[in-house]
C-alpha cells in the first residue's frame, strides 16, 4: 500500500517537474544564445576598430547606434567615415555638427529643443544621423545610393533636380559606398575618374523632410 502510494505520488509530481525543467533549458537556452550574439558583436566590433583605426569604444558605439537604428553596420561605419573621419567634435562649413554631421535645423526636427552641446555629443549624434538616413532610406524605397545624396545635399533639393529632369548625383554616394568591403576613402566610380575634389557636405541640408514626400 506505501509503496503504490508513493508511486501515486510520483506520478502527480513527475507533470509540474518536466514542466519547470523545460522552463530552465529554455532560460539556460536563451543565455548561450545572447552570450554568443554578445561575443559575435563583440568581434565584429574589433574588426571595425582595426580597420579604420579608431577605439574599441568608438567602433561599439557606432555598431550599437546603427543596430538600435535598424542601419546596416557597415555603412554605418563609411557614413561616418566620409562625414566626420570619426572625429566627434568635426564640424562642417555649413554648419554640420558631430561623428554623422547633422544640421541643427534637421536635428531640432528629429528631436526638438536640442541645443548644440547635445548633438555633438557622441551617441545622441550617431542616433540622430542613423535615424535621418533610416527615413531618407525609406522615402528611397531602401535605394542607398540615392539616400545618401539626399543625406548630402537635402532631399528638398534632390527633387527640385529630378523635377528639373537632371540628376542629383554629386558623386557623394560613392565617397560613402566605395566597393563592398573596401575603405570608401578617395573611391570614384569609373565613370567619374576626373573628378578631384569630394563633393560639398551638406550644402542644402533641410530642417524636415519635404511635406509632399
């Protein structure tokens, strides 16, 4: 009679102990996976800093904003690249500001009240500059190429050119995309080998992207 009881017993517990047994892989699960995506980041990160030469901590940041920001981390890193040459503190003739060079005018759009010291500051810069190309990527149907000539030159500008029938290249997009894998630094496309000197950096940069966009 105990020993059927006990096995009663068993029988009851066995349920909620498989139960709370799946529920600790599943968490032990989940920490093997974010230990790995944490150690792959961090590799990815090293490589970055190797490349062009700048701080662990630099590169981490950038890898970070443009991941909060749903940007590719690799042009992430030659937006920056061409823009700034990392350095935080870069500013433009026209007024650009910080590691991604925004305008105060568009930075007050994407966060309104900022004053000058907080969009040179570090990350609030990368995160303003990461955010602004993620909606020109977005009114470009995802076209890079014709994103970062609207980031360079304003999008307001960009389509009083294409109304014109001309085209807006200015040869910026090409400074920032280069070849895959390779430093954008001094790249010119084939077709445009005479041209010596890089294009203006935001000469007509707007405060909002236009009303009819």
């Amino acid at each position: 009679m105990a020993a059927a009881a006990a096995l009663v017993l068993l029988l009851a517990l066995l349920p909620p102990m498989r139960a709370v047994a799946a529920g600790v892989w599943s968490r032990v699960e989940q920490a093997v996976a974010a230990t790995r995506a944490a150690e792959a980041r961090g590799r990815v990160i090293a490589q970055y800093a190797r490349r062009y030469g700048i701080s662990t901590e630099l590169a981490a940041a950038i890898e970070q904003a443009a991941r909060a920001e749903g940007i590719e981390t690799e042009l992430a890193f030659r937006l920056v690249r061409v823009e700034s040459a990392f350095k935080p503190d870069a500013e433009s003739y026209a007024g650009a500001l910080g590691l991604t060079q925004v305008m105060p005018a568009t930075a007050n759009y994407l966060q309104p009240g900022i004053t000058r010291a907080q969009l040179l500051e570090r990350d609030t810069n990368l995160r303003l500059g990461f955010r602004y190309l993620k909606d020109l990527l977005a009114v470009y149907d995802g076209d890079a190429e014709e994103a970062l000539t609207a980031y360079n030159r304003g999008p307001g500008t960009v389509a009083r050119i294409r109304r014109g029938g001309g085209d807006p290249a200015n040869g910026y997009s090409d400074l920032v995309l280069g070849p895959r894998g390779g430093s954008p630094v001094n790249h010119v496309r084939h077709d445009s080998a005479t041209a010596t000197t890089p294009p203006p950096a935001h000469e007509l940069a707007p405060a909002r992207l236009p009303a009819d966009f």
